[in-house]
C-alpha cells in the first residue's frame, strides 16, 4: 500500500464515525437518501459496502491539525464539516448536470427526484455548520467563517460554469476564475480548517490556504482530462462525459484561446445544437488534442503542484504530516479517478 492509500485510509477511519454520528442527526427519510449517497446503504435502506471517494479533503484537514500539533483529532470537527460540504455540492452538481451516476450508482435525484437532491444537499450544508460550532476548539468560529466564505466561493464558481453553458465566448481566464471557486475554495479551506482549530499562526494558515487552492486548480484540470478520456470503467461516468454536455473546460477554452484552425474547428463544434453521436465526440476530443489543449493541461496540473508545493515549503512544517501533503499533491495528479 502506498504512503498516500495508508493516509486515506487512516483519514476514512477517523472520520467516518464522526460522520456517521452527524448523519444520524437526520430526518430519518433525508438520513436514507445521504445514506445511500455516501455509500452506506442502498435505496432501501439495506447497509452496503460502496466505493466511499477519495476523502481527499477530511484528510488533508487532519494532516494540517497533525503538521501543527502532531496529532489529527483536534482537526476532526474540520475534516467531517469540509467532506459535508463537499457532499453537497455534489448532490446538487449531479442535479444541475443530469448526471445520472456517480461512482457505479445512480445519483440522488435520479432515484427519488430534484427536491429531494436539493433538499438533502441543503440538509448537509447546513450540518456542516453545526459541527463546527459545537467543537471544543476556541477557534470554531474562525475555522466556521473560512468555510462559509470557502462556499460561498464555490457556489460562485458554479454559477459561473453554469452560466458558460450558454456561451460561445468564454476566454481561459475566465475558466481559470471559475476553476478557483468550483474546486479551488474549498480545497484550499480543507488544507487550512484544521490548522485554524489548532489556533496556527497566519502565516501558516494562509501557508496551507494557498497549498489546497492550488492543488485544487490541479484537481480540476486533471477532472477535466477525465472528462474527456478517462475511462468510463474507472471514473464511473460515461466516456466523453463533458463533450456529451458541450462543457467549457479548462482544455476546451484553451483549445479556443490558442488552438488556432483546430480551436476554430472546435468553436464551430460547440455552437452546434444537435445530439452529438459517438464519431463527433471522437471527433471534438481530437481537436482538442490537435489544438494542444490535453498537452497544456497536462502541463498546467504539473506546474500548480510545484505551486502547491511552494506554499508547503512556505509554511515551515516538519515531520511526517508534512510529507504526507506532499505525496498527496502527487497523488492528485497521477489519478484514474
């Protein structure tokens, strides 16, 4: 097992009891429908055994409370609140995207409707924030300020992708901005929640901050590689998956931006409203190849993890917690999934 599994796994067994317990807090209709979302049971409530996610971020908010204390406990409240959240986000991403599975499963509002998708989603939100605030730390509502403004920011991020939907004319900054809201924010509060409830040192917490938005930027571009040739097998969703809904993705509006007659050739495509088939799928992704997209992003994951890593040098951590946010930054860029 590498160093980076054994950190996950570590991070799924201290948080998953907490999470648990949050959930239980529940209605018991809204506790069976994030229930099934997390993976914990079917839609009738039967207990399984599903794939859980990365839990990326819970983890990265242990290692920032064990990189300043030596311990990951005390970032636990922090770790629970940022997988809440993300949870949200995704119920509500599956929605507005039609997604209709997510990690071999059908999506929340695929089994039982939009409201309940929203409503659920809502639910986790607003735990979130309840297990910030009954934690022990004194710094609770700092930690509980910075993910507020962290949603906030995600939410913006959302609308801006949504927005691009219905536009041919999205430059790469503009996607790049909305990349930093979408994935950024939040993985950057998840890098820094649990140095906050420590009571770090600004310094260190903007340290930590910077760290998780960058490697959030990586995040997403890697996602948008996936979304285009991962493989459905692995990532769970159906092959081309973004060029099915026409998404301007970090690739894509790079293509646009600099891809000259390829990126022309992909403009054109875009503004076309008829159902793609499997050929004109093929087709668009080799226009973003041809137009130096994939390459690019490929490129620009790789040079926001040394950015990452700049910021972890910056913030003057020592021992293994340290190590471990490094080799987790490396792992976000060599997925599958």
């Amino acid at each position: 097992m590498t160093i980076t599994a054994e950190t996950l796994d570590r991070s799924r067994g201290l948080v998953a009891p907490a999470l648990r317990l949050a959930v239980e807090r529940l209605d018991p209709f809204t506790r069976l429908v994030v229930s099934y979302h997390l993976g914990w049971s079917d839609e009738h409530g039967t207990p399984t055994v599903a794939n859980p996610g990365k839990t990326l971020r819970p983890a990265l908010a242990l290692l920032a409370a064990e990189a300043v204390t030596g311990r990951p406990e005390p970032g636990l409240p922090g770790a629970v609140a940022v997988e809440l959240v993300h949870n949200f986000s995704l119920l509500h991403d599956d929605l507005m995207d039609r997604d209709t599975e997510r990690r071999h499963r059908r999506t929340v509002w695929a089994v039982w409707g939009d409201a309940t998708a929203v409503l659920a989603g809502d639910a986790l939100l607003s735990l979130a924030h309840e297990v910030l605030t009954e934690g022990e730390s004194p710094d609770g509502q700092a930690a509980g300020r910075a993910l507020a403004v962290a949603t906030r920011e995600l939410i913006r991020g959302q609308v801006l992708d949504l927005a691009f939907e219905q536009r041919n004319d999205v430059g790469l900054d503009e996607c790049l901005d909305m990349a930093a809201g979408k994935t950024g924010a939040l993985l950057g509060v998840s890098a820094a929640i649990g140095a906050i409830l420590v009571g770090a040192s600004q310094p260190v917490v903007s340290c930590l901050s910077r760290f998780g938005a960058e490697l959030g930027m990586a995040f997403q571009l890697v996602d948008d590689l996936l979304g285009i040739w991962g493989s459905p097998e692995v990532t769970g969703k159906p092959v081309f998956s973004d060029l099915v809904a026409r998404k301007k993705t970090l690739p894509v509006t790079w293509s646009l931006d600099h891809g000259g007659e390829a990126g022309r050739e992909l403009a054109a495509w875009l503004r076309r409203d008829d159902a793609p088939t499997d050929g004109d799928l093929r087709y668009a992704a080799q226009l973003i190849e041809r137009s130096g997209g994939r390459d690019w992003a490929v490129q620009e994951a790789r040079d926001r993890i040394g950015l990452a890593e700049q910021a972890l040098d910056q913030a003057g951590l020592d021992g293994g917690a340290r190590s471990r946010l490094g080799e987790i930054a490396r792992f976000v860029i060599e997925r599958q999934s």
